[in-house]
C-alpha cells in the first residue's frame, strides 16, 4: 500500500525502508504463493500409467540404480512446505529455523536454507551438519537439556544466534565456558508452560513433569540472579511443547503464557530481542488433511504477535516428513494359520517409527496392481529378529509376490536420521530427486566399511 505524505513523514527512516522491503516482498511473493496453496505433495508423488514417480522420476529407475531398501525425497515438495509456512506467517515478523533433528542430512539442510531457512539444532554433531550445508552459524540456534561444555564452546567459537537453555545449572556453565573464551553467550530461557499438547506423551514436552525447559514461575527469578554472570546475555524467551501436533489450540494457551511472561521480563527491564515459539505442527500420515497453517499463523497473530517482538519458529515434520518415501522390496509372503505376512527388506533398525511410537504410515505399491479383485490382508514384516519389526498389521494390499517394491508414505523426517545397524544391516541410501534428475546424498555403506568402525582388543591379538 502506498504511504501518503503526512503518514511518510511520521515514519522513521528504518520504518519507511522496513514497509518497502515488505511491500516489494507481497508483489514478489504473492501470486507465486496462491499458487502453491492449491498444490499437495501428492502431486510430487503420482502414478504415471501404474507406475509410481517421484517428481519425473520413476521409482522403480532408482531401485534398479541403487538398490533397496532406500529413502526418497523430493525437493520440489519440500521447497513447497517451506514455501506454504512462509506465505501463511507472512507479516507476523515470525522467522523459520528447520529443527534439523526431524533429517539432518545436509543436503536437505541446504534445500531449506536456501529458501530462507535457519537451523534449530540439538547437538554438537547437528551443528557440524548445518555448517556444512553451508548455513552460515548466525542462522543457528542450539536447543536441547543436555549440552556438554565441549559443545558449547565449539558453538560459542562458531558464533551461533543463541542458546536455548533450560536449567540453572545450564546458564552457569554456559558463562563459565564464555568467560574462558573471553565471549558473550546470547541465550533465550526456554520456559516450561505445563501446558498439555494431547499428542503422543513420548513425544509431549511442555508439562510439567517432562525433563524440559525452566518452570515459568521461577523464570524472571532466574533472571534476575543471572544478572550477575558477565559472560551471559539474555535475549529472550522460548517455548516448545510438543511433536505431532494435530490440535492447534495448545499452542493458544501456550503462546499466551509466553506472552504474559514476556510482558513481565520486559516490564522488569529486560531488553527482549526476540521470542522463540518451538515447532511441533503435525503432519498426516493417513494422508489426509493437515493443520491448516494459517490457523496457526492466526493464533500468533492473537497471542504473542502484539508484544512487537522479534519471532521465530522451529518446525521440523512439517517441513520435511511428506516429502519423503522409503521403498523396500518384497523378499517374499508366507502364510500363517491366521494371517498372511508380507516380508520385506526393511526393517525397524531403518524406519523405527512404528516399532517406537505405534506408528502408522501409509504403504502402496509401487506398481499399481490391474485386478482390485486381488486383494489380500498382509502384516508388513522385516527380517529383523524381533517380533516389534512390524511395520502394519491386517493392511489390505493389492497381492505381492517377491521382488514386488512398496512405498513407505510421510517417511521424510524421523525416518533415516533414526536408523541403526542393528542386527548388522548396513543403513540404507538417501536419495534426493529433483524434477528428472536424482542424487545419492549418504552412501549405503559396505560392510566392509562397517568394520572398519571395530576392532578387537590388544589381548585378544
């Protein structure tokens, strides 16, 4: 919207140069993003004549090329979730920083940050993966209850965004290690709201009795004591309370607790630079409807987005787990007295999500079957020697003979990044597909090179 002159004149310079950067940025964006509100991942993961392609690429031309069973993701799809969350926070100054724990490969690190994205981070290791995706360590923030001294000082030398610190005993070993360094440690106080997510208690983290965050009634407390550490600097708060999300409205009270506490640092002398609202947006795994986005975007507009801070976001699942596949090969079927079992070559060791959590992805051929009058009951199984390597139990499926390859749906996060070598199965590829054209971004690893990680001990030479 144009400015007239008496309102131009009320503006300062940075204010005019701000409302111009967003007024090109709605021209730019706008239409492109209408766009791709009409567009679902599925599109990026079609049947062409039976046959199931990610992007242009069959399924079955990368099977044949690497072997399976292997993961598959789509980067149009992913630069499409990012794109999706950007249009729907646009103007609520709310920042994206991908949680890279939900896959950290940094080849999908990259995808995202060169859309925009920052990266939210758990580890020491998780750092070197974003630096190397090329993320400079400005765009980074280091979460997570268990940090070591090492880790943060590698973190402070890189110089990262911020800490998200989440214990007393935190904040003064995170000064003591800044003032060896002669640095100044920028932290958010990561507050536990005691607020119920009503997703799956393993994955619920903003109770009470859930080992994170600080209670928000010792918070400003704590403040006020850390005001006598000189190597740390408070910068803001945070708050993340959960995975898998599917009920918006605990992040209402949530983002209202936050707010309430953010209003009385700020009234206490606090300088707040920014709040950080955690991630957690679930996805469908049925395949269905997801959160709508902009329903989120409306509760930070009604809580936390009239403080005039500074926002950011750290989602994970929402931006990665539907644009991924994993596809294994049928070994072969055996029938029991009371079911049939489909034995594939995956197992828990590389997608665990069901062995773990219970949970349900959906599976589909990747051939389409021509008689529907075929189908069967099938108990997705690995070869793995434990009765929890199940993927689905009594799925109908079109009727599978060996070397038959299926499709795991919504496998993008949690998947690879939660594999194993148990039982000694070497992990399984990545593969990154981009309109016609793919990429292997980590190597199945021989078992060669699996032993070269071992070694006996000197005595037993």
């Amino acid at each position: 919207m144009l400015l007239n002159q008496r309102q131009a004149r009320k503006l300062t310079l940075n204010q005019r140069r701000s409302t111009i950067a967003k007024a090109i940025q709605r021209l730019t964006k706008t239409k492109f993003y209408t766009n791709l509100k009409r567009r679902s991942f599925l599109e990026y993961f079609n049947y062409r004549d039976g046959e199931l392609f990610v992007e242009d690429l069959s399924i079955s031309q990368i099977s044949d090329s690497v072997g399976t069973p292997f993961y598959c993701y789509s980067q149009s799809s992913i630069e499409q979730s990012y794109q999706q969350l950007a249009s729907a926070i646009e103007g609520l100054n709310l920042s994206i920083y991908y949680a890279i724990k939900a896959s950290s490969n940094p080849a999908i690190i990259k995808v995202l940050a060169d859309q925009g994205a920052g990266a939210d981070i758990v580890s020491g290791g998780e750092l070197r993966l974003a630096l190397a995706a090329g993320l400079s360590a400005d765009r980074i923030v280091f979460a997570g209850v268990g940090k070591t001294r090492e880790e943060m000082a590698f973190a402070l030398s890189q110089g990262i965004l911020q800490f998200n610190v989440e214990s007393p005993q935190e904040i003064e070993v995170l000064n003591s290690v800044a003032e060896e360094l002669g640095l100044i440690a920028p932290i958010a106080l990561r507050i536990n709201p005691d607020v119920d997510a009503k997703t799956d208690a393993r994955i619920t983290t903003g109770k009470a009795d859930n080992k994170f965050g600080i209670d928000a009634k010792d918070a400003l407390t704590l403040a006020e004591r850390s005001k006598s550490l000189k190597s740390i600097r408070i910068d803001g708060l945070a708050v993340h309370i959960g995975s898998q999300l599917l009920d918006l409205e605990p992040y209402r009270e949530a983002y209202n607790r936050l707010g309430s506490l953010a209003t009385s640092f700020m009234n206490a002398g606090f300088g707040l630079r920014h709040l950080d609202l955690g991630g957690g947006v679930g996805i469908a795994y049925d395949l269905g409807q997801a959160p709508d986005l902009n329903a989120y975007a409306a509760i930070v507009k009604d809580t936390v987005h009239p403080l005039g801070l500074p926002l950011m976001m750290e989602p994970g699942r929402s931006l990665v787990g539907q644009s991924g596949l994993m596809v294994s090969k049928v070994i072969h079927t055996k029938d029991a007295t009371t079911k049939s079992f489909a034995i594939i070559d995956a197992a828990m060791n590389d997608l665990i999500r069901p062995a773990l959590y219970q949970a349900k992805h959906t599976i589909r051929p990747v051939k389409e079957s021509t008689s529907a009058s075929h189908n069967r009951s099938y108990d997705f199984v690995g070869p793995v020697c434990e009765s929890t390597d199940t993927f689905a139990e009594d799925f109908d499926f079109s009727e599978l003979e060996a070397d038959d390859l299926v499709a795991f749906y919504s496998a993008g996060a949690y998947g690879a990044v939660m594999a194993s070598e148990y039982n000694g199965r070497p992990l399984i590829p990545e593969v990154l597909v981009k309109g016609d054209r793919y990429a292997v971004i980590r190597q199945r690893p021989s078992y060669e090179d699996m032993l070269k990680l071992y070694s006996l001990a000197s005595w037993q030479k």
